[in-house]
C-alpha cells in the first residue's frame, strides 16, 4: 500500500512540474529530438533566463536530461513517454472541446 502513495506521490510531482505552458512547450519542442537552449528560446521566443530556469526545473525532476558540447547545452527527453502522456492528454482535450463545440451548437439551433 506505501508503494502505492509513493508513486502516487511522484505522479503528482511530475504533473505539478509540467502544469506549465511554456514547460509542454517544451517538451513539444523537444518531441522529435535534442535541441540547444539557444534552439529552444528561438522556438518558444522568450528570453534565454526564462527557458533556462524551465529546463533546470524539469532537468532537476528527470523529464529531460542535458548534454554539454563545448560552450552549448543540448536536451532532450529522459523518457520518451512523457511525450506520450502529454500527446495523449492533448487528446482528451481536443475531443473535450469538440463535445462542448457539439453541445454550444445544439443550445444555439432555433
């Protein structure tokens, strides 16, 4: 039963960390390989310190990790599941919002 709680527990984590715009961004942006963080702050267009701080969070929880090349920093994607989970909840909410686009039509029809 305590393992249960525990993973119950780094589920949450892990969702609190990526309850983030800019962070699915991200990992949007990290979907389909590694990228620098000079990559990635043209890609989201906020400042390099924003990005910066974003990758150091999920870095720091195991959502991405971080090789260094000389002077750049690249990351990817610890897991390729997360890109999983995040297209899969993207999902459900693209099928939320057509059912209520559905419901919004039929309170509008005369």
């Amino acid at each position: 039963m305590r393992r249960d709680k525990t993973i119950f527990e780094m589920q949450a984590e892990v969702c609190k960390t990526i309850a983030s715009p800019k962070r699915l961004e991200i990992i949007s942006a990290l979907k389909d390989g590694e990228k620098s963080v000079t990559e990635l702050v043209e890609a989201l267009g906020v400042p390099k310190a924003n990005v910066s701080q974003h990758l150091a969070m999920m870095r720091h929880k195991g959502i991405l990790k971080a090789r260094r090349d000389g002077v750049n920093i690249f990351y990817s994607i610890a897991n390729p599941k997360v890109i999983e989970a995040c297209t899969l909840m993207r999902e459900v909410l693209s099928e939320m919002m057509r059912e209520r686009r559905k419901l919004v039509k039929l309170v509008e029809m005369p």
